[in-house]
C-alpha cells in the first residue's frame, strides 16, 4: 500500500504541472464537440452571405490574433521587468498559448479555403450540410473565439505572483539540482528565478509575495525529500546547502528587515521538523545551524525580535529531535541546543536584551526538562551552572525587568530546571 501511494503520489507531480493545460484542452473539446453537434446553421445560404460572412470572419480572426500576440507580448515583457528576466522561458512553455496560435491559423487558412469553395450559381444560393466548409469554417470560429475567452482568464491567472513561482518551482528536481551541482557552468540554480522574484518582492516591500515566494520553495524542498527519497551519497546535504546559501544572501540584504529574516527562520525550521520525520539528519543539522547563527546576529545586533524568533525555532527543533535521540547526529544537535542556549544567555545578558534572556530562560527550561537525563547530564549540568551564574551575578545596570522581577525571574528558573 506505501508503494501505491507512493506511485500514486509521484503521478500527481506531472498531473499538477500542467493541469492548466489540460482544463485548457478539456474545456476546447468539449466546446467543439458542442458546437458540431449543435444545428444551428441555417441549410441554404445565399452566395453573398456566404461570402460577406466568411470575409467578415477571417478579417476578425486575423485582427484578433495580431491583438492577442502583441498584448502578451507586453504582459510578458511588463512581468519580465518587475520580477525577472527568466520568467521569459516560463512563457514560451505557455501550452494554451502556442495552442491559441495553432487554432487560430487553422481557422483563417481553413476560412479562406472555405472562401474560395465557394461558387456562383444560377439559383445564388448553396445547400449547406454539417460538413459544408462553410459550416466547419463558422464552427471552428466559435471554437477560435471561446478559445480566446479561456486563454485570457489563464493568462490573467498566469500573471499572479503565486502561480508564477509555483509553475517555476515544477523545475526544482532532484535531477536539476544534481545537474546544476555536477555542471554550474551548463545548468542554471533552479531556485533562482524564484529567488529573484523573493528579492524584489523584498525590495518593493511586498510581504505576501515574499512569503509565497519562500513558501513555494519549502514545499518543493519537503516534496522532493518525501519522494525522492532515498538519497544516494550526499545529495540531501547539496540540496540543504544550495537553499542555505540562498537563504544566507536573503538575511545578509534584509539584516534590518524584522518580517523577512522572522520569515527564513520560519520557513528553516519548518524543513528541520520534516528532515526529523524522515530521519534526514544532515538536512537538520543544517537547518538547526542556520537557526542558530540567526540567534546569535539577533543577539549582536541587540535585535529582540529576530533573536526571540530564533530561541523559539531552535526550541521546536530540538524538542523534536530529543524523539529520535537514538540518533547520534540528533543526541549531538540537542546537546549543541542546550549549550548555544546557555552560551547565548550570557550574551544577551552583556547586551542587555531582557526579552531574549527570557525567551532563553523559558526555551532552555522546556528543553532541559523534556530531555532524558541519561543522555544529557553533562550538558544540563553545564547550562545550569551558566544560568546560576547569570543569577548570583550583579544586576546589569542596563536591565530593567518590565515583566518580572530579578529576583522572580531567579525563582522560575530554578523552578522549572528542577534546582
């Protein structure tokens, strides 16, 4: 049963990237299969009629199509310009697009052809079946035109930040990031198209692409390591690692920005809770790393909210992983959670960040006490003595506790630590 969910799963993927296509086509069949069957074309037409009708609908056609080429044209070139250059390509794979095209050439050349079957005679008049070209040339203008309404409202889809990013994310693969890996130089990073539209969405300020931006990368990240699995070599550690480097580029542009950064922790710790369901631990030692130095640039740019963020994640992270601390490399990352915590402690107490202090005081007591002590002693004993001497020390003239008390604070935690 896993295997056929599996399956079921990995046939989904090709389903979900061109099921817009495929509505497209669905959606084209069945209006022609409508439009042939429907007797709506009167049987005897008058030559002239014919004639003013089929011109009338070839000139519309071709005026149409002109319309529609340069209008995208625009739309591509206006979304190239506010997001990337690369989304030109996503583009030119535009199925309902080419198939626009292809429709409405059929149509003009089959109207003309249909134009010139037409003949005087005495009576001016010709009898006109189902499939008369005059009748398969009207009814494949019907099909042109609602072909037209469709690729508009797909296009108009298209043309969402959202839909953008998720139709650039079907190209991260695991076999484009081992491409890209093994050649640099003949394959392009498959998150970067994406990651342009994340940067200048940062750079217009705009929080909710930026956030679907780094949304849509997660899901493909957790994706892949949920049916790509398993990994040969280390090739979970070359995808962890590319999305690493882009995500330090992010936080080095957007030190200030309190929403991004909070947001790249998040998205960070997400993937390490997935790497600790899989037991893909270099994917979380990765992510808990980046977590981690976050915490400390929170802490030496005296930034509250960006530390108070990343206690937090490295708090989820490791009361996960202490699950699996059978796992050496999970036992080891626990241990280093426990250790950075107290370490950060001191730290933030020389800055005088009393909010982070807290979040670390409360972060490290839920951490120490879900830990099994046979595992952890040396460490518990070693964060322990760290926050005791933090609490026998001087008060920093600095803090002033808005909340609590210093000597309340000394009581929680000794209580929660069991001291």
């Amino acid at each position: 049963m896993h295997n056929i969910g599996l399956r079921l799963a990995k046939l989904r993927f090709p389903i979900n990237q061109h099921i817009s296509f495929l509505i497209y086509i669905l959606l084209l069949i069945i209006v022609a299969i409508v439009s042939f069957a429907a007797n709506f074309f009167p049987p005897i037409v008058s030559t002239d009629s014919a004639r003013y009708m089929l011109s009338a609908l070839v000139q519309s056609e071709a005026a149409i199509l002109a319309i529609v080429v340069t209008l995208s044209l625009v739309a591509v070139q206006l979304t190239a310009t506010s997001f990337s250059p690369r989304l030109i390509h996503l583009f030119q794979r535009t199925g309902s697009f080419w198939l626009l095209l292809v429709i409405y050439i059929i149509s003009i050349f089959y109207g003309l052809y249909a134009l010139n079957q037409i003949i005087d005679n005495s009576s001016r008049s010709i009898i006109v079946d189902i499939w008369n070209p005059i009748s398969i040339s009207f009814r494949l203008g019907i099909v042109a035109f609602i072909a037209l309404v469709i690729h508009i409202w797909n296009t108009l889809e298209l043309l969402k930040p959202s839909t953008i990013m998720k139709k650039l994310s079907y190209d991260i693969t695991m076999k484009s990031i081992k491409s890209y890996q093994d050649n640099p130089r003949n394959y392009k990073d498959p998150f970067t198209p994406i990651m342009d539209i994340v940067t200048s969405s940062l750079d217009r300020n705009d929080q909710t692409t930026f956030s679907e931006g780094l949304y849509t990368i997660r899901e493909r990240i957790i994706y892949i390591f949920e049916y790509d699995t398993p990994f040969e070599d280390n090739e979970q550690l070359n995808i962890i690692n590319i999305l690493n480097k882009h995500f330090n580029n992010f936080r080095e542009v957007s030190e200030i920005n309190n929403y991004a950064v909070g947001e790249l922790i998040l998205e960070m710790w997400i993937i390490g809770e997935k790497a600790i369901e899989k037991q893909l631990d270099y994917v979380f030692e990765v992510s808990f790393e980046y977590i981690n130095d976050s915490l400390n640039r929170g802490i030496e740019y005296a930034n509250d909210i960006i530390a108070e963020s990343a206690v937090f994640g490295i708090e989820v992270l490791a009361s996960k992983a202490i699950i699996n601390v059978t796992n050496e490399n999970f036992k080891k990352i626990v241990s280093s959670a426990i250790e950075n915590l107290a370490n950060s402690a001191t730290k933030a107490n020389e800055k005088a960040l009393e909010n982070t202090l807290f979040f670390i005081y409360r972060s490290l007591a839920e951490i120490i006490m879900e830990a099994p002590r046979d595992h952890f002693n040396d460490d518990v004993t070693t964060a322990i003595d760290c926050l005791e001497s933090l609490i026998k020390a001087d008060p920093n003239p600095k803090m002033k506790f808005k909340e609590i008390s210093k000597e309340h604070m000394k009581y929680e935690c000794k209580r929660s630590l069991g001291i």
